[in-house]
C-alpha cells in the first residue's frame, strides 16, 4: 500500500514539474493520437490556399507551424495580440488572411486574443473529440490553418468566444 502511494505521489511531482516548466504548451502542440500531426480536414477540392509541408516549415516559425498545422495550443497570455487594442485587422499567419476586426475582439481573461465575431466567410470550424470534450475548431477558410477554438459563453451580440492562438495571427494596424 505504502509503495502504491509513492508511486502516486511521484507520479504527480513529475507532473507538476513538467506543467511548471511549460512542458502543456509542448504536450498541446504535439499531434493526437492517430492524426500523425494532420491538418484539420480538407473540404472537397482543397483549400484555396496551399503549400507543400516543406514550404509551411520554412515559411513559419515553430511555434506557428505546431499551431496552424500541427493544432497545438501557444500557453495562455504568452502572446502580444493578447493586448492588441489599436483599430486594425487580426489575419491569419499563414496565409494572410483577414480573420478578424478588432471592433469585435474582448478581454475574455482567458490568456488568448477572443472575438464575438470573425470576418464573414473568413473562418470554417469542425468538432475537436480531443482531450475527452467535444469542442468546435477553427480554422482559416483559405488555408485551413488551425486558429483555436469557439464556445457558447461570449458576449452579446452573438454570445460566441472566438479564443484564438496569437501565434496564429498578424494584427495590421488601421490607417490613421
């Protein structure tokens, strides 16, 4: 009984251990089980938007790359879009394009960059059975690069929280 407990109490250490040292960005940022690291599916005829694996590694940086491609999650309040606050418009990192105003965005205190609203057509989502939830991710609609997730608990007027990964979006500044 005392060696069980241990083990336990070992088990959780480590744990905690690698939590405090960032290792859930690199466990989030690594493929599921069974996708081998896949994008998120393809609608029929491909996304308008397209390059080789190649070309994706070398056109973005790592973290990019394990969030537009991979799925993986950047850690919360790790990214400078996060308190973003000027008139502009967030694209997608990827592709480039226009994913969201910031008329839309809010402090959801979440850690991610958050909207109401995206940009019409300019995102697509599918269900994410990951991590034992039933979720719905989104993706750009030009490239299908992942972006993060939406959920019923946003403000009005739509009541959706678009939480967005940074690292998967440029803000350009509106023109003064």
């Amino acid at each position: 009984m005392g060696m069980s407990r241990r083990i336990l109490l070992s088990g959780g250490t480590l744990a905690a251990a690698v939590a405090a040292m960032g290792g859930w960005r690199v466990l989030n940022a690594a493929p599921r089980p069974g996708e081998a690291g896949t994008p998120s599916p393809t609608p029929a005829g491909g996304f308008p938007f397209q390059l080789s694996d190649a070309e994706w590694r070398a056109k973005l940086s790592a973290n990019q790359y394990a969030v537009l491609r991979k799925e993986g999650t950047e850690r919360p309040y790790s990214s400078p879009l996060n308190d973003e606050h000027r008139k502009g418009i967030f694209a997608c990192a990827g592709c480039d394009q226009p994913l969201f105003s910031s008329t839309t965005k809010f402090d959801s205190r979440t850690g991610w960059p958050s909207f109401w609203a995206p940009l019409e057509n300019a995102v697509g989502t599918e269900d994410d059975r990951s991590f034992g939830m039933v979720r719905s991710a989104v993706h750009c609609s030009r490239c299908g690069g992942h972006l993060g997730h939406v959920f019923n608990d946003g403000p009005k007027p739509t009541g959706l929280r678009y939480c967005m990964n940074g690292v998967a979006m440029t803000f350009r500044a509106a023109a003064a």
